[in-house]
C-alpha cells in the first residue's frame, strides 16, 4: 500500500522565524504518523534553518525550485546539487514557475533529469489553463507536459517520481479565494486516469501503478477527504491551506484516518 503523500507548498510566503513559529506549531499538533508523508516547502532561504528544526520522523522538506546546471556562473540560481543533503523532494513546473516565469517544456525536462540524476525526487506539476479546459484540451496539455518532462527517464525513475494534477483554474491566489473555481472530484478522477495511462503508455504497467500521483488546487481540510478518495491519488498538494496549522494538520489526520480504514479493508489479493 502506497503512503498518502500530503505536501505544503508555502510558495513565497513566510520568513524565517515566521517559518519557524509554523514548524514549531504543526510539530505540536502533528504526530508521527507511519502511512502518512509530510513534506513541507517553504522558500529556499528558510530550507537550511528548517531542517535543523523539523523533527525528521514527522516531516520532510521540498525546495519549490531549482537550476539545472550543477554549478556556474548562474547569477540568482540555486542547484539541485546544492540541494542534495537539505531536501527529500523539489517541485518542477509548477504553473507559476510555467506562466509567471516564463518555463517552457524544455527547462523543465532539464530540471527533472538534474533533480533524479541528483538522487533527489522531483514533484512534477502538470495542469491546463482555463481556456485550455474551455477548449477541451486537457488530455492533450497533461500529455504534452508529461511526456516532455520524462523523457530522459528510466521507467524506474518514473516509478519513484511524484506527479501532481494542479489544473491552473483551480488554484487559489489569495485574490481569487472567494471567486475561483474548484475542481470537482470526477475531474480529477478523469485527469488521474489519463496522467497513469500515458506513463502505461510510455513505461508500462509497473511504472504506472507505482508513480505516486498528487492533486492541487484550493485543497483544504474541508474537501481533503473527497479529494483523497479519488481513485488512483495519492496525495495532496495544498498551497495556501499548508499556511495554517490548524487546516494543515487536520488535513494530516484525516489522511491518517482514510489509510487506517483502508488497512482495515482485506487485501483480495491476500
Ligand atoms: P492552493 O492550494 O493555494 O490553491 O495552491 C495550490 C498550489 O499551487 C500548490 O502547489
């Protein structure tokens, strides 16, 4: 059984000692939970302190970005190998990564093969725009960005990877929290769907049945349940809810509840 994944992308918010004072409370109210991943990614200056202070038994740490050059003159830019001892995971191709920042598939390709031959694993963020979504192209946009960003893997670098469903219409900016539209769970069922059956495609069965996949997008403690029973995720990605720790760790316990229940299931296999 496959552990629920759940990571905190604080994106650019919180400074250091803000940071802390959150780790510190989620800490108190998280416990250690053996089926239950916790990854938190705040900004790539609180990634050095942070890892000092989490206790590791209960969360793991993710950068939000990275170059994909090893080392150089690269003015502003940080390296996954530089990142090698600090962080479990990084995000690449997040959609404000692809639309503030102007990343094209190519980048992202380059990203992806830096962060696995690094040994860290990447956290890949495919998602169409609204009027990608208006115009039916889902399919096509999720098999586009996932095809190009894999394709100097091995199937069994696909299988350890993180793949995260983030349709860009439903995320929250904090402007937008009240008026947005939120994903409905059989949405995210489809795009789930399609995102195992292009890695089947392309890798096989092994590599589409292991590849962990996430959904983001204005998920919360309120609908983390119905978005955790869609089949096939694995996990989520909160970005403003993994701000507060109340909401966080809620959504910490009722991913620990939903793989309780499921241990109870017997395994037809068994
Ligand atoms: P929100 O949960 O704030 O909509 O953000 C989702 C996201 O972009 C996580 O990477």
């Amino acid at each position: 059984m496959r552990k629920i994944l759940l990571v905190g992308n604080w994106k650019m918010h919180l400074n250091t000692s803000q940071a802390s004072l959150l780790v510190h409370r989620l800490s108190e109210r998280i416990k250690i939970h053996r089926d239950v991943e916790v990854v938190l990614a705040p900004s790539m200056l609180v990634l050095q302190p942070l890892s000092m202070q989490i206790d590791r038994r209960k969360f793991r740490l993710a950068a939000q970005n990275a170059y994909y050059k090893d080392e150089g003159a690269f003015t502003g830019e940080v390296s996954f190998t530089m990142l090698q001892d600090l962080v479990h995971y990084v995000i690449i191709g997040h959609s404000e990564r692809r639309h503030v920042f102007g990343e094209n598939h190519r980048l992202i390709r380059d990203k992806v093969s830096a962060c696995v031959r690094n040994g860290i694993t990447p956290i890949l963020c495919i998602g169409e725009t609204k009027d990608e979504r208006t115009a039916k192209e889902t399919s096509r946009v999720l098999h586009d960005q996932l095809t190009s960003a894999v394709s100097d893997l091995t199937a069994d670098e696909v299988s350890n990877m993180v793949i995260a469903y983030e349709p860009v219409w439903a995320i929250s900016n904090g402007a937008n929290y009240a008026t947005h539209e939120i994903a409905k769970p059989d949405e995210v069922e489809k795009a789930v769907k399609v995102i195992r059956h292009n890695v089947y495609e392309l890798y096989g069965r092994k590599a589409s049945e292991a590849v962990r996949v996430l959904y983001g997008g204005s998920s919360n403690a309120e609908n983390a349940r119905a978005y955790l029973e869609v089949p096939g995720i694995d996990g989520l990605l909160p970005g403003g809810a993994s701000l507060n720790y109340h909401e966080f760790s809620t959504m910490v316990d009722i991913a620990d509840k939903i793989q309780s229940a499921r241990k109870d299931i017997p395994d037809g296999n068994e």
